[in-house]
C-alpha cells in the first residue's frame, strides 16, 4: 500500500499487546492534528474467558466475552479489521506499534523489516512477558496485513540520552554492554511532555502510576533518570512486580530452590499490590477493602513510601522541582494516592488544593503551592500515531 504524501488524510492503526491483552486505537491524522475514530481492547487471551470491546468516536461502546481460550492475537486482529472495514473510515495507512524495548540501539521509530525483527529477538529475556508477545503480534499482522507498512515505536527510547552516570549498573564490565539501565514508560512521558511545553519549568517529576510505575526526572525536555531500569521489574513497587529488591533475596530464593519458571512467575505476576495485599492488584479494589482489612491497608502505605522514597531521588537529580504530573490509571484516577504522596512531599513545597484533586481537576495544586501539580491523562496510543505520521512523511511512498 502506498503511503500517501504528509499533507493529505492518513489513518494510523495503533497497537499495544501485552501478555495476554491487545488495545489498539485508530485515527484519521492530518499535517498537525489527529482524531480518534476507534479504540478498543481485549483481555484475558489465552485464557478461559477473553472480554473484547470497541468504541467509536462518539463514545458509543460494543463489548462481548468470549468463553473461549483460543481467542488469540490474530482473532483479535480480524475482529479489528472488519470493524474498520465495515465503518466509513477507510482503509489504514499505516500500523503502529508499541514495543516494551529497543536495546541500546534503537532509539527511534523504524519500518518492519526482517532484519530489525531479526535483531529485537534477542532483546526479549529483556522482558518476556511483553518482548514476546509484541514480536508475535507484528507478525500476525504481517500474516493479516501483508501489504500495509508497520512501524515500531520503542518505549524505552525517550531515555535513550539519559547521562551515562545514570545508565551504569555496578557491575564489572566483563558482563557485556548490554546490561545497563534503559528506563521504560517512554511513549507516556514523551506525550506528557508535549502536553506541558515550555510552560512547566525545567524541573519536572512525572509520575507514570498504573498496573506498571515508573517516575522521570526529566530536566528540559530530557530524562535525567527514571526509576525502572534494566528491565520493566525494577524501581516502584505495581500491581503484581516488586520493584527494587535487594538481589540477595533472589540468590537466596535460587538457593533454596526455586526454579527460574517459578522465579519469573513470583517477579512477574505474584509480587507488588497482589503480593503484600493478598487479595487484589488493583488499587482501586485496595482503597475500598484498606478499612477493614489490613494487608490491603498496608500495601497501599508501601506504594506510597516507595513513591515518596523514589521521589526524593529524583528530585536531587534534577536539583529542585517545578512541576509534578500525575498520570496512569492510579496517577489519574486515585486522588486518595495523589494526597498522600503530596503529604510526603510537602517539604518540597508542595500543596494540593483538596477540592481540585478530588474533581480530579487538571491543576490539583493550591494556588501558592511553590510546586505546580497536574494531573494529565496519558495517551501512548496517540504517541505512537504522531510518531508513524512523522515517519511515513519523511520516507516517502513505498
């Protein structure tokens, strides 16, 4: 399919798997703006019962569960492009994609060839619970869209020129250059970023709190550090990962037997919220049940001291602070976690104004807070059609 010149309507499909979800978006973009026509999800592929959903742009929504767990990536995707087909949208131009890693080298958005495929393989004991899963949905739709371009735009780009001080791990150099620190959540913080401008100063903490956490210390317009790591696993404790642990935990774990599936399966899906909770990875869940129960009351109080904690450090790095922003699903929604980590941070200057946060209001700060603080909801899909619009313009027709 040829890609149409930068000044005429383009329709950008976004994807974004997970182990066993896929969201997706797709928009009608022009030279400077971009209207969502579609979005949509399904969860629980592969599993016993798969909930599908889509939404048009007038926020009308169609949804289903499926019992069925061979409901796959590539069922998913024929759903999505007949729904496509069947509106008055036209055709995509393009297809985006989110991919959890890049490594050292990719560090902006690239079309699909075989041989940048090639090169992520090895890339996905980085993060097999999302590498993996993302590579085979690229090739699904290759199998389903042969003709289409794809264009991979990689979440751990936006810290790709963080200060080399802030990539080093303490480790002998003996263990190859690849293992370092590359931070993840990029698309987030990228678009964050685009939403302030100029206007927030040069100091800005951004707090990416959702199923997965991550902060950014992000100092005109580039990241100075970011809590996450090596990996997806490392920084704040979320909703069933641990964050940073001592790594004598796990060679005592080892020791004791526990097998690398087992380890892989505690790190990935059984530690976080869930772990220290015992009853639910979902924050929401947690502030309703804390009252009266708890480990629930308790797992929410080390979310916080590890925000605050982490906080504190990036603060240092950026050598002062002007703007906080709050995004994610806990960072948007959860004015309950916004207060208590702005308790925390009080001797920063900073101030909520009750009422404001409760609205969850765009500036939740009171009005002589010596920080501004904002919440923003964050919009990686729309990233990543910014970021396929730019590519297809420069490339040309193919």
């Amino acid at each position: 399919m040829a890609c149409r010149a930068a000044k005429d309507h383009v329709n950008i499909l976004c994807l974004d798997g997970g182990s066993s979800s896929l969201k997706f978006a797709y928009y009608a973009t022009e030279d400077i703006t971009q209207r969502r026509l579609l979005r949509g999800a399904a969860e629980g592929l592969g599993q016993s019962s798969t909930t599908f959903w889509i939404e048009d742009a007038d926020g009308a929504r169609q949804g289903h569960t499926a019992q069925n767990a061979a409901v796959d990536f590539a069922t998913v995707l024929a759903r999505i492009f007949k729904t496509i087909a069947s509106s008055d949208a036209g055709e995509p131009a393009a297809i985006g994609h989110r991919i959890v890693f890049g490594g050292p080298d990719h560090v902006s958005p690239a079309l699909v060839k075989p041989e940048l495929l090639d090169d992520l393989e090895r890339f996905v004991p980085f993060d097999p619970m999302h590498l993996r899963s993302q590579l085979d949905l690229v090739h699904s739709v290759t199998s389903q869209a042969p003709n289409t371009p794809q264009v991979l735009c990689f979440d751990s780009a936006f810290h790709h020129d963080m200060p080399a001080v802030a990539q080093r791990i303490p480790l002998p150099r003996s263990v190859g250059p690849l293992i370092r620190r590359y931070g993840y959540h990029g698309l987030s913080y990228e678009y964050i970023m685009s939403v302030l401008g100029v206007g927030a100063g040069r100091r800005v903490l951004i707090a990416h709190l959702g199923s997965g956490a991550s902060l950014a210390a992000v100092r005109d317009g580039h990241s100075l550090d970011t809590t996450m790591g090596f990996t997806p696993l490392g920084g704040l404790m979320m909703s069933t990962r641990p964050g940073d642990m001592d790594p004598g935990v796990l060679l005592y774990l080892v020791a004791s037997g526990t097998s690398a599936s087992d380890l892989t399966e505690l790190l990935t899906e059984q530690s976080g919220l869930i772990g220290v909770s015992e009853s639910s990875p979902n924050m929401e869940a947690l502030l309703l049940r804390a009252a009266d129960e708890p480990r629930a009351a308790e797992a929410i109080d080390l979310f916080v001291y590890q925000i605050v904690k982490h906080a504190g450090a990036m603060i240092a790095v950026l050598g002062g602070l002007d703007t906080v922003v709050f995004t994610g699903g806990i960072g948007e929604h959860a004015a309950k976690i916004r207060a208590l980590v702005a308790d925390g941070l009080s001797h920063f200057g900073i101030r909520l104004d009750p009422a404001r946060n409760a609205d969850d209001a765009n500036v939740i700060s009171h009005d002589d807070s010596a920080v501004a603080v904002r919440v923003i909801p964050t919009d990686e899909s729309l990233m990543i059609a910014r970021h396929v619009r730019s590519l297809l313009a420069k490339t040309g027709p193919k």
